[in-house]
C-alpha cells in the first residue's frame, strides 16, 4: 500500500460530480449543440414566415435574428441551470453519505464504498480533472471517480503530492516505463 485516503461521499460529492459531468459529457455538449441550433432556426424561421405572409416588417425580422443569437448564446447556461436545479432537488436529498476509502497500490487505486472494493487500474484512467478542488478520474464508458478536498487531511501539498504520484502511475502504466 503506497497511501490511504479517507473521506465522506454525500449529496455534495454527488453535485460536484453533476456539474463536472454537464461540462465535460461529450453527449451533454451534442445536446445542447442540438437545442440551441433548433431553437435559434426555429426563431428564425418565425420571423421570416411573418415577414413572407406580410405581418411584419423587415425590422421585426431583425429582432427575431437577435432573439436567435440571444438563444444560441443563453441556451446553454438555461440547459446546465435546469439540470443542476434538478440534481439539487430531486437526486442530491436522496444520496445516503458514506465512507469511502481509496487506497493508491501498484496496480491501482482500491476504491472502497463502504460495501465493495472496486480496483480502478491506472491504465484504465482516461481522464484526470482538478477542478473546484475536486478530483474527477474519468474511465470506462462515462464512468467518474470522485475525490473530494477533504480526503486529503494535510492539505494542499498531500493533494499535489497524490496528483503526481498518479499521474507519475498512469504515465507507467501506459507506456511500460519501469523506473529503478
């Protein structure tokens, strides 16, 4: 056993990892690709059908086309504030807090969730992210690690010192590099 960390996983955990999974899920960013551009058309559309059926004139066209750039830029902040609302609300009261326990190994992290022992191997590790504090460790199909600011007792140096050593793990692993 190289280190120990222990820490608490609850709804606030459960929200760190929702707003890291809304920034960073490639499915996430195709849907809101998608509703920004149908509403942006769809706004268009509107106002050149009225300008075609002759209720509007070329002016209010042009409110619609600012109403469509207005969408296309405030789209995607109304999705991710509707899904974090959501999260809050409905998902975070329901997470039960647990201990868990992740041990860094030579062959990779042991990750205990207070029932099983789960082994994420190094070069299965896609994706690290810092971010707010916390650690995302991205692996499989859309699956997420997180380690929290508090499992990390000594500070800021214990946490950078955890980031070397598994990325320095990750970089070993992946590439067959031994070092004496």
């Amino acid at each position: 056993m190289l280190q120990e960390y222990r820490y608490e996983i609850g709804p606030e955990e459960y929200l760190a990892y929702q707003k890291y999974h809304m920034t960073h899920d490639k499915t996430i960013a195709r849907r809101i690709f998608w509703m920004r551009l149908i509403i942006s058309l769809a706004l268009l559309l509107i106002g050149v059908l009225l300008d075609i059926i002759g209720q509007i004139g070329l002016i209010v066209v042009g409110a619609f086309a600012v109403l469509a750039v207005c969408a296309w830029m405030l789209v995607p902040q109304w999705m991710r504030d509707s899904m974090r609302k959501t999260a809050e609300k409905k998902y975070a009261p329901r997470i039960q807090p647990y201990t868990a326990v992740t041990t860094m190994e030579e062959d990779g992290l042991h990750i205990f969730d207070g029932e099983d022992t789960q082994v994420l191997l190094y070069d299965s590790i896609e994706q690290i992210v810092d971010e707010d504090g916390y650690l995302f460790l991205g692996y499989g199909d859309r699956q997420t690690v997180v380690i929290p600011p508090a499992a990390f007792t000594r500070g800021e140096s214990e946490r950078q010192a955890f980031l070397s050593e598994l990325r320095h793990m990750v970089h070993k692993r992946r590439t067959g590099v031994l070092e004496k």
